[in-house]
C-alpha cells in the first residue's frame, strides 16, 4: 500500500511540474513607443516664426532686390553644395532644417547672420537656441566665410 501511495505522489509531483510550452521566438526583440511624428504646426509653436529679428552678428537691415542676381545664386550655391549639404536639404529635415522658403519663417539679416556667425547666435539669439534645441543639440559648425561669400549662399536659398 506504502508503494502505490509513493507511486501515486511521485505521479503527481511530476505532472504537476511538467514543463509549459511556450512559442519561443527566435533573434532580439525590444518594443518601443512609435516617436510623435511633429506637424508643421508643431514645429511652429516649438520655434516661432520671427521676421523682426535680425540675430546676433554683423547683419542689420538687410533686404534683397527683388530679382535674383543670377550669378551670385550660382556662386552661392557652389558654397552650399560643398559645405550646407552634409546637414541641410531644401525640402527635406536631416541634421538641421529644410531651408526652402526659411525667407518666410526669418529676416535675411537673421539668415545671414546664421550663416556667418553661428557660434554667436547659438549663445545669444532666442531663435537660435529653440532650434539648437529642436535638433537635438546638434551645433551648425562655423565655416568661416566671408561677407560676400555669406551673401552669396543667402542669394542661393532664394531660388530653393
């Protein structure tokens, strides 16, 4: 009798711990939040449109005739395909922003100001420092131009 009560507990025990099947997938998994995607309007009420301010740097008051001189676009836009483009494209946000139509959203004296002295606006300029935020600390280098060359790639950015 001792025997079939044994026989019957070690019967118990082990099916009792017999073992769960579960679908083991294989390779890693991680689950992650879908990121917010930022409307258009996002964006505007994280960096206002401001086209009074002229920024920080030698740049005041400037305004453009209204016909684009050609052959400076066409030198500006030498500079910026070799220097703007590993971090700007005209439509598209990469490490920094689209500059199509940035004439609508800033004054040319900001805009050139941006250009030549970015150090500067990163440290001073409201404007500057939302974007810097925006982009996630990613800092516009300085490329050292001069004047004429500045002038130059804000001339281009009309023709995006």
């Amino acid at each position: 009798m001792k025997k079939i009560i044994i026989l019957l507990a070690m019967g118990g025990l082990i099916f009792s711990c017999g073992e769960k099947k579960e679908e083991k997938k294989e390779g890693f998994e991680m689950k992650t939040a879908k990121p917010e995607k930022k409307t258009e309007a996002a964006e505007e009420a994280a960096v206002p449109v401001d086209m009074d301010n002229d920024g920080v740097g030698p740049f005041k008051d400037v305004s453009f005739d209204e016909a684009i001189n050609a052959e400076m676009a066409a030198a500006g836009e030498a500079k910026y395909k070799a220097i703007c483009t590993a971090c700007h494209m005209a439509e598209k946000r990469m490490i920094g922003p689209a500059l199509k139509g940035v004439y609508e959203r800033r004054s040319p004296a900001w805009v050139m100001n941006m250009i030549k002295n970015p150090d500067g606006m990163l440290k001073e300029d409201p404007i500057a420092k939302a974007l810097l935020k925006e982009y996630n600390n990613a800092i516009m280098l300085n490329q050292n131009l001069t004047d004429d060359e500045t002038r130059e790639v804000a001339e281009y950015l009309r023709t995006l």
